[in-house]
C-alpha cells in the first residue's frame, strides 16, 4: 500500500495515524478498518486503495464497502464486482448485489437469484426482500411463505405479512358494505330506511374507500390485490353514483394504465351520461397522455351541453392552436354561462385576456423558403416516406397545428428500424410534454429511443422527467450520461445527489466543478467553499472568482468574496486576501440575508478577518489605524472579547506600547467565579504576555 496523504488536504491527526499504522503493518481487517475510518469522515478517494486491497485479502465487510462506495458514484459494474467477490459466502453483500441488479441494473432475474442466496446464507433482508420481489411480481403464495419464515426475525417482514392481511381484510369490507347498501338501495322507496342517503354518504366520503385509488403502492408492490380492488369498484356501481367510476378509473391512471383508465371511465359515462364529473376526468386524462384529438372530442358534448369547465378547457386549446375565432366562441360561452359556477377556479375571463393580446399579433408562419416545399413533403410523407413525416411534423408545430404535427410524427417513428424514428419519437415527446400538457410519465416512453441512440438532449431530458417524478434512481444514470458529456444543469444535479444524499462531497465537489466551468456559477461557490475547508486553494480560487461573476443573478453568490479571500490568504497572497476580505466586508448585508436563526448568529465576520488579516499579515501602520477602526464597534459590543483584544494587543505591542498591551490582555480574561466563554482565564493571560511581551 502506498497510499500517501489526505485526498482533502489537512494533516493527518493521532487518531488517524493509529489506524494508518495499524493498517500499513497489519492483516485485512486492520485495512477495512482504516477505510471504514476514512469513508466515515467523507474521504472516499483515500480509502478506496486500502478498502480493495482488504476486500482482495478476504474481508466481506471490505467488499461490501467498497461495493457501496462505487455505487454512490454511479460506478455500477465496479460495484458489481466488489459485491461478487464476497458475495457466495456473505449475506450482506448476497444483499447488497441484489439490489444493485434490482433497482440500478434493471435485472430482477438476477436479483431473485441472489436473494434467495443470500437467504440460504441466513441473511433475513434477503429473504424479506425476495419476498417483496415475489409480490411485485404477483407470486404472493411463494411470498408468504418466505415471510413467514422471515417474520420471526425481522420486523419488516411481519409489518409486510400485517399489510397484507389488512389489505385483504379491507377489500373485503368494501364488498361486504357496497352489497348491503345496494341490496338497501334495491328496495322499492317505501321499504329503504330513511337514513339512506346518509349511510351511502358516510361510506363513499368518509371511508378510507374514497382514497383507495391513491395508494397505488399498495397494487404496486401487491400486484395480485388489483383484481380484487376492481371487482370491488365493480360492486360499487350498483351504488349509482359516478365518483366510484371515476375512483376506478383514476386508480388505474395513477398505475400508469391509460387504456383501462378510459374504458371505465367511458363505460362510466354510458351509465350516467349527464355526469361532468366523468366527462371532465376523461378528457383530462385524454390531454395527460398527448392524445389530443381524443382530448378535442372528448371536450365537445360538455361545451356544447353548457358546462363551463368543458367549455374554457376547449377555448383555451383552440387559443393554443390559434385557432382564435372558435377560441373566442367558447371563451364567451363560459364567461357569460352560469352552469358550473362552482368551479371558480377555471374562470374563463382571464382566458380571455390572453386571446385579446394573441388577436393582436401574428399568427406564426412559415418562411418563404419552407411554404413551397409543403406540397412536396406532404406527397412524399403520403407516399412513406419518414423523413417528410419528420419534417412536416416540425412544421406543424411551428405553426401551432399541433393535432397534425403529432400524426406526422407518430408516422415517422412508426418503424423503429428507420433512421428518423428516435428523432420523430423525441420531438413528439417534448412537443406534448413542453407545449400542450402531457404528463412525464405518459412521454417518457417517446424520449427513450432518442435517448438510447445517445441523443444528449433526449439523455438530460429524460433524466430531468424522471427528476420531475421524484425518482432519482432512474434519473440518475440519465444525468450522470448528460454530465459526463459536458452538461452543466445534469453536473449539479449529480454533484447535489452525491453530496447531499450520499454525503460524498469530494465526488460533490468534481461534478460542481463541471457545473461550474459549464457556467453555472452557483456551483463554483459550493466547490469552491469546500474546497476552501480542505485547504486546496488554489482549485478553490478559479471557481470562487467564477461564482462571484453571478453575484447580480443571485444575492448568496457575494458570499464568494469571503471565500475567495480565504483562497489568496491560504497561497501566501496576503495583499489580495486584504483587499478580497474588503470587498467580503462591503457586501456582507447582502450575505446576511440568505441567512436566520441560529446560522445567521454563528455567521463569519468578515470586519474580524480582515482586522486579523491587517494586524498579522500587513503589519504596517495605516494597516494597524484600520483594524483598529474595525475592531472598535466590536468591543463596543463585547467589550472582552478575546479576538479583539488581542490584536489590538499586539499593534500596542508593535507599538511600544506595553501597558496598553497588557491591559487588552487582561481585559480579555475570565474573572474567577463567572462562567467562561470566548475569553480566557488568568493563567492563560500570563501565558499570552509572557509570549506577547518578552
């Protein structure tokens, strides 16, 4: 091992020499532990060497680490190997594997393969999690029979088995109370109790029945439960009314299943078809999903019927087209109407407003050079031809036309063996997604051919839906790709991910840097300031001067020229750091505002640094007449505090004068019997002069 130094630039302290010792002399687990040590301070770089050569000479505990290590950094083959060297004879990293081929790798098969090692192993995280993939993948008896030999040894396995059997019990409970409502409900007038309407409103509002189709996790992870939460929405429609419809249908839109979303809710609409409850949620998920002409038609019955919500949704989608005279049809309709008043939200005056302004611009249009070629494009897209399809859907959406440019594109990326069908498939992604309303979930699949043929745009894009989803597992792989070529909003996010989530801040520190350089000046403060604490300066004083360059974009970043002050005094370049340190003084009311509470009170001084940067650094006697100028509304303040005194303590001294010297010392002490703080005790203060004064 020849490993040398500290990755972070301090000096190694007796406890770390301990270990280091220890390490350099010793066996495999003297090596894990010095890395453990090390990854537990947050220098990954530093005991990634020691952890492998542990990990090489048998140390399952190495090899999980450092399986963890690469994982954090995205490195996922490399920790695919290290969790393969243990993992035959240690559960944990059994474990570690399966997860990593679970939820990065995107191998369930491999996953359950390694879990059920693990559990053979006697690891009950494998065998609860086996159990759980089990579940997903709708083999719930094979589940519970893992669980139940889990249960005794694991919490989370027994709280899962308890999940279950309330799931099953509450299934059954809607079914039970939906059959005797309808049965009550069945009965001729005259025979149904008289609390019937409210027994029905207390089931439908007040049971957790009407939040069922939020907890998607529930059929998400239970898979095998989702028949049975149908057949019970099923039972509900002999109740009449049509919110257990459209529960129904947005429980499966909440899964992702836009086709069964919309048959139930046109089923719905066939059995109460005056209900705008149903209508509306159908043409909402119409337009959530890209499918606008469906989104047209499915607008149309209710605008013409007078509702106001149909009929603002259909103006404000003709404004978007300019297709400005039907626009204003229906944005009159549902400003002077009076059905759906209760919908105060969706007023339409303010739509109105917005089509006065687009009345008076130009309609988009197309160049001299483009309108002729039209003709041609459309006789060549009708003859098969994919890239006229591409082209004509580009146009379209130029012109604002966007029913026509998505059936020009979806032409075009038909057939994913043509060339053109990834670009085709991304456009018609953002132009749903960025222009006309759909929802990320529902473009996601139409930026993954572009993304997967190594489109940098498609890559960060799809990265930055999955972000928009909160779920960063599958957007980080995305961004990490985007970062790595050069894109500075991926960079920071990778660099926030590592460093906030992992805590990995030297990894942190590399992307902010790239953000940085790529412009993104935030970043170059982050960097930069930690780069300050590790005592690197000279990396820091780069960055540290591009984040003071976006000082007028965002207040935080004036905070750069104490930092940057910090930088030049750490390289020797005390003049600069002065006149930085300055600067930091002159802008520090703005500093202040980005901070409250307890971090406002413990905020740096700039006046204070620059006083001791004058006194120990300059030395002259105008740098003296300006600390003192610095220091003295502090000791107006506090007037023993112990900082303050001892600089002007020594300018006395430089001075020649002694007696006043040693009474700044003396004033900065801890009387005997008062409680100490930032100030010292006698025996200190003898100290200080002896030291001081000769």
């Amino acid at each position: 091992m020849t490993s040398t130094g500290t990755s972070t630039g301090g000096e190694l302290s007796a406890e770390e020499r301990k270990y280091r010792t220890a390490a350099e002399g010793g066996d495999a687990a003297d090596k894990q532990a010095y890395g453990e040590y090390l990854v537990g301070r947050g220098r990954v770089d530093d005991a990634v060497p020691w952890l492998e050569e542990a990990a090489r000479g048998g140390d399952p505990r190495a090899a999980r680490l450092r399986a963890i290590t690469a994982k954090d950094r995205g490195q996922y083959t490399v920790a695919d190997h290290w969790y393969r060297t243990a993992a035959e004879s240690d559960g944990d990293c059994a474990f570690g594997l399966a997860e990593l081929l679970l939820k990065r790798l995107d191998d369930p098969e491999g996953a359950a393969e390694w879990y059920a090692k693990g559990a053979e192993l006697g690891s009950v995280k494998c065998r609860t999690n086996g159990a759980l993939l089990l579940l997903r993948q709708g083999r719930t008896d094979e589940a519970r029979a893992e669980l139940e030999q889990a249960a005794p040894y694991d919490h989370v396995a027994d709280r899962i088995e308890d999940r279950l059997i309330d799931l099953d019990a509450r299934l059954d409970r809607y079914l039970g109370r939906i059959a005797e409502l309808a049965a009550l409900r069945a009965l001729p007038p005259e025979e149904r109790p008289a609390d019937l309407d409210e027994q029905m409103s207390e089931f439908l509002e007040l049971e957790p029945f009407s939040v069922l189709h939020t907890e998607t996790e529930w059929f998400t992870s239970y898979p095998s439960f989702l028949p049975d939460a149908e057949k019970v929405y099923e039972e509900a429609q002999a109740l009449g009314d049509p919110r257990t419809d459209q529960w129904h249908a947005l429980l499966h839109y909440n899964l992702d299943r836009y086709e069964d979303a919309c048959r139930v809710l046109e089923d719905g609409l066939r059995r109460h078809p005056d209900s705008r409850l149903l209508a509306r949620t159908l043409s909402a998920v119409h337009l959530e999903y890209g499918e606008l002409e469906k989104y047209e038609a499915s607008l149309l019955p209710g605008a013409e019927a007078g509702d106001r919500t149909q009929q603002r949704r259909l103006g404000s989608y003709y404004r978007d087209q300019w297709r400005l005279a039907e626009a204003r049809r229906w944005l009159e309709a549902a400003d002077e109407g009076t059905e759906g008043d209760d919908d105060f939200y969706e007023e339409a005056a303010d739509c109105l407003e917005d089509l006065e302004e687009a009345e008076q611009d130009t309609p988009p249009a197309l160049g001299d050079e483009e309108e002729p070629r039209l003709a041609a494009l459309h006789e060549a897209a009708e003859s098969g031809d994919p890239a006229a399809d591409l082209e004509l859907g580009r146009l379209m959406q130029r012109l604002c036309r966007y029913p026509e440019a998505v059936r020009h594109y979806k032409r075009a990326a038909a057939d994913p063996d043509n060339t053109h069908a990834p670009a085709a498939s991304y456009a018609l992604g953002r132009m749903l997604h960025e222009e006309c309303g759909a929802h990320e979930k529902a473009v996601i699949p139409l930026y993954l051919p572009a993304a997967k043929a190594g489109d940098l745009d498609a890559i960060e894009g799809l990265g930055a839906l999955y972000v928009r989803l909160d779920e960063p597992v599958k957007a980080e792989p995305w961004l990490r790709k985007a970062a790595r070529f050069g894109r500075p909003d991926a960079a920071s996010w990778v660099g926030n991910r590592v460093g906030d989530d992992y805590g990995d801040m030297e990894e942190a520190v590399r992307w902010w840097t790239r953000a940085a350089k790529g412009g993104r000046a935030w970043y170059g403060w982050r960097a930069g300031m930690q780069l300050v604490r590790w005592k690197r300066y000279q990396e820091a004083e780069g960055l540290l001067r591009l984040a003071w360059t976006g000082r007028e974009k965002r207040d935080p970043l004036h905070e750069a020229a104490y930092w940057l002050a910090r930088a030049l005094h750490g390289q020797g370049r005390a003049a600069e750091a002065v006149e930085w340190m300055r600067t930091a003084r002159d802008v520090h009311h703005i500093v202040r505002r980005g901070y409250s509470g307890f971090m406002l009170t413990t905020l740096f001084d700039p006046s204070m640094e620059l006083a001791k940067l004058l006194v120990e650094e300059i030395a002259t006697q105008e740098a003296y007449e300006e600390a003192e100028t610095l220091l003295a509304p502090v000791l107006e303040r506090s007037p023993q505090h112990r900082t303050a005194r001892h600089l002007l303590a020594r300018v006395a001294e430089q001075r020649g004068d002694l007696d006043a010297a040693r009474n700044h010392l003396e004033q900065s002490y801890t009387p005997e019997g008062e409680e100490t703080g930032p100030l010292l005790t006698a025996q200190q203060v003898t100290e200080v002069l002896r030291r001081v004064l000769g």
